[in-house]
C-alpha cells in the first residue's frame, strides 16, 4: 500500500468507517493495533537550538509541532489521535481538545476575546453552566441574548461570536443552523452539537464555523471520562492551541486515548439509543401522565417530557434508569433540569427558555426498551415518596409528601 492509498482525503468514506479508522491510519505500519497511549509530561532533546526553533514556531503561528512534542500541555500524540478523529468525523479541517466542555468553551471566549471580540450573542436555552459563563461575564465578556430571528440586529462590531445549541440543552429546540449562519454574516456561528454528535448532524456542513462538544457526554460514551473538543478550521484551532498552551486546560492522554476508543462505536450506539428514544417517545406521547413530550426532528437518545405530577416523585421513583446529570451513557440517565443541570441559570431566564419545573430529560441508554419502559411508566405512577428509602426501612416518613404538586389539566 503506497502513500496515496492511505491518504485520508482520496477517498471519501463513511461516518461508520471514519469512526472506526480516523486518526488511526498510521497503525498498522508502525505494527500496532490498538493505538499507543503516550502518558510522558517531557520528551528528551540533545538539540536544545532545533527545539528553541520548533518553539518559535509554535508561539507565532500555533501550528502543530512536527515530530515529539516538548511539553506535555503544548501537544500530546493521543490526544493528537482523537482530534484527528473527531475533525474528520464533523467534517472539519482540525480539532482541538480539551479537559472539559467548559474548558473548550472557555477557550472559545479567550481566543475571540484575545482578537479584541468581547461580545457574544446567544440563543437560549443553552447548557446551564454555558449560559452562566456567558451571564455572570465571568471571562470579561458581554452577552446579549436573542431569538434566532434577532441574531443580525444583535451584531455590534465587537461581536465575536455567536451561539447556539441545537437541539438545545435541556428542551431539545432545534434551530435551523443555515438560516442562523446566514444571519451571521461575517461573525463565526458556534453550534454546540453535543446531543446531536456528528452521526445526526454535521454543523460545518451548513455553515456553523466552531462546534463544540462536551465529549463527557456521547463521544466517550461510558460516563468515565471528561474531556472537551472544538472542531473548526485550521486558522482558528492554531489560536486555540495557543489559548491552551499557555491557559492549561489539557485533555489527560488517558482521556484522549478513552475518547478515541469512544469514537470507534459512537455510530452503533447513537443509532441504538435513538432507535430505543423515539419508540419511548411513541409510548410517552399518547400517556395520560405526560402533559408534554419534546423530541427533536432529527431524531437522537434525549427525551424531554413534562408531566402532571411532581417530577421529583419520578426521579425517587426509578429503580433501573440512573438518576443523575450527564448525558449520553450507556445506561440512561434521569435527571430534572430545574433542580440541577439548569439551577445556576436565574429562575425567570430559565422559564422563559422554556425550560419550565415539570420538566425531566432522559438520556437514553442500550438497556432493553421494554425494561427501559416498564421501569419509566412504574416510576411516573410511583406515589409521592420524599428522599428515596433506606434499605431495610419499613415505612416512607410522614410528611415527606408534604408538598402536592398542583395538577394542571
Ligand atoms: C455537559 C455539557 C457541556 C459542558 O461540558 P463538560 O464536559 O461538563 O464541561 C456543554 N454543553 C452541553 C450541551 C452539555 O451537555
């Protein structure tokens, strides 16, 4: 096999096989399988001239290094792997990773920040810990929030950015990221694709520049391992490889090596999930309990429904599904928005995003749907319970249902 056939580009291939191969092409001629997992903090040089040189050129352009890294906070060849990986797959020029969603955000905002474009404009809802990070300005930031059709008369000259989630975090509101970028002009539109991840939805496609991703979520895949990753073009990802060389929010190699693994059978299990989602949507929405279910047009494993009664009896009252924040694990995860993943954002910002006290997000797992739903149906009916029971108490405390959630028919 010569050079050409190996070359990424000469062959388009599908997102299945990109998943399983991307970022792995050059392990069979060095006679591996598995990819290596490189955990050095410093690599050793005899030539401290050629790495003075290597040096300059990163600090002027933000280039990868050609060969060994320096400093483990300045590259990392796994974690190299997985950008690889996770670019091709978004259908970008470059990826850049990072310790956490947040961390990637953050260094979105320092990077546009650091061009002298200190104004964001935002659409709501956006994950609870994105939205405060723009709110409380926490960075030196300003936001200004607006609905998709606002977005070209929120443009100021110092605007560097504007945001998007879709479908957002937690209501699943999809926006139509075309016509958003067009709104954009010249201003890079971000489209956090966490829910949807690349095998549902492929922001750069229709013209998004940035796309973030909590890869704590569906990338790794498994809730053991947190880590962020913003794919975009080259010019970009040189400025954020600067950001976090000198920010440090690096991506552990151990996580870029779990990351890249997750990757390889992110297809197989967004498509299971999904496929398991939307048959519970089917059983939720004609459910005399459910007052509302969201479900996005693209399909996916995130549920968002409300219901009649007190959601935290539903929460209390899951026996299989996990409840507990996070997303896009292999075992489905109940969790209600209003008490946690949204609680940092201001109650009145938070019902007019529509994320309103009734809700709960589900994120669908690989269980077995018949055992998904007879565990969701038997905890919607499940009495009013207070703190969940220890094991071996008899009775539930009197009192503990002291609060009757108002019945909205
Ligand atoms: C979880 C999440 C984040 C933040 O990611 P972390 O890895 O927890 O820092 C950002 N955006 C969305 C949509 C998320 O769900």
């Amino acid at each position: 096999m010569d050079a050409m056939d190996r070359d990424p580009s000469a062959t388009p291939r599908a997102l299945a096989t990109e998943a399983v191969h991307a970022g792995r092409e050059d392990l069979a001629t060095l006679g591996l399988h598995a990819p290596p997992l490189d955990l050095s903090t410093t690599y050793p040089s005899y030539d401290a001239r050629a790495e003075a040189a290597r040096i300059d050129e990163f600090a002027t352009t933000g280039a990868r290094l050609d060969g060994p890294p320096v400093y483990a906070r300045l590259d990392n060849p796994t974690v190299a792997r997985f950008e690889e990986a996770l670019a091709r797959l978004e259908g970008a020029e470059a990826a850049v990773a990072f310790a956490s969603g947040m961390a990637a955000f953050t260094a979105v905002l320092l990077a546009r920040a650091s061009q002298g474009l200190r104004h964001v404009v935002a659409v709501r809802p956006l994950y609870g810990c994105s939205d405060h990070l723009l709110e409380a300005g926490l960075l030196g930031t300003e936001v200004t929030w607006t609905d998709p059709a606002g977005i070209a008369d929120a443009i100021r000259p110092d605007t560097g950015l504007v945001m998007v989630e879709s479908p957002a975090n937690p209501t699943l509101a999809e926006a139509d990221i075309r016509a958003l970028a067009h709104s954009c002009g010249s201003v890079p539109l971000l489209v956090d694709n966490t829910f949807a991840t690349p095998v549902l939805q492929r922001p750069v496609e229709q013209g998004a520049r940035i796309v973030l991703h909590s890869a704590t979520k569906y990338l790794g895949g498994h809730g053991d391992v947190m880590g962020g990753v913003v794919a975009c073009d080259e010019e970009f990802a040189r400025t954020l490889r600067q950001v976090r060389f000198a920010t440090g929010g690096v991506l552990h190699p151990l996580a870029g090596y779990l990351l890249l693994r997750g990757l390889s059978t992110l297809p197989v299990r967004v498509r299971a999930a999904s496929s398991s989602a939307a048959e519970l949507v089917r059983r939720l929405a004609t459910d005399p309990r459910i007052a509302r279910v969201h479900y996005p047009r693209i399909g996916g494993a995130m549920i968002a429904f409300e219901v009649y009664g007190d959601p935290h009896d539903v929460i209390a009252g899951v026996r299989l599904i996990t409840p507990a924040v996070s997303l896009g694990s292999v075992d489905t995860l109940i969790q209600h928005p209003a008490s946690i993943s949204h609680r940092i954002v201001a109650e009145g910002d938070r019902r007019s995003a529509g994320v309103s006290d009734r809700l709960l997000r589900l994120s669908v797992g690989l269980e077995d749907v018949e055992d998904l739903w007879r565990d969701l149906t038997q905890a919607l009916s499940a009495p009013p319970a207070g703190p969940p029971l220890e094991a071996g108490t008899a009775a539930r405390t009197a009192g503990s249902a002291a609060t009757p959630w108002p019945v909205a028919r």
